[in-house]
C-alpha cells in the first residue's frame, strides 16, 4: 500500500478553456513596462485541464519539507526590444493546450488550437 501524504500548491483558473485561441504554436508576446523586475520574473506555465478549472502546480510540500515543482512551466527566453519594451519567446514552439502566462499577481491565460 501506498501512502500520500503532504499538500499541492496551484494557480487554478475557472473554467475548462480559455477564450483566447492561438493557432500558431510559434507564439511570442510583447511586454512594456518601467518595472524591469517585473520582467525577471515572468512566469509561463502549461494548464492542466480538469472538468471545471484549469490549474497549474507551482510547490509540493511533504511532512517536513516542500519543494519548488516547476513540472508545469514552459522555459522562455526574454530579449530587450528597446526602451522599457521586451519580448518573450518560448524556447520550443507551444503543444496544443492551455496556458498561462503570470506577470506579478496577474495571469494571463490563452490556448494553442490543435
């Protein structure tokens, strides 16, 4: 017998879709903003899709320790355009499914289509 136990940090987000539908796998985002922090800690993660939110797991934590669970993020690359302006880039274009792109407190979320 197995026995579990310990909790799951996670961003959830209603719903089993997002309304944002992106059909080119070779996506990038632009960013604008004076606070260069903000930009050092972007974060883009793949959902994982239940039946009523999608949710993406960030720590683990056991009896007596917990760990960072990066599993769901997507690695990117971030390039300076000019001025307070940057681009980010995934590494590998996207697989079809949700995702959700967190800068600071707020998150994003959009779907590459099939």
């Amino acid at each position: 017998a197995t026995i579990k136990t310990g909790l799951k940090g996670a961003y959830s987000f209603k719903g089993n879709a997002s309304q944002t539908k992106v059909k080119n796998p070779d996506v990038g985002f632009v960013i604008a903003t004076d606070q260069s922090m903000l930009v050092s800690a972007l974060k883009l993660y793949r959902l994982e899709v239940k039946k009523k939110a999608r949710t993406a797991v960030f720590v683990t934590a056991g009896f007596a320790s917990a760990k960072l669970d990066n599993g769901n993020e997507v690695s990117f690359n971030v390039k300076k355009l000019e001025g307070n302006v940057y681009q980010v880039v995934p590494e590998a274009p996207l697989k079809p499914g949700e995702l959700a792109v967190q800068c600071g407190a707020n998150f994003y979320t959009f779907a590459i289509a099939p």
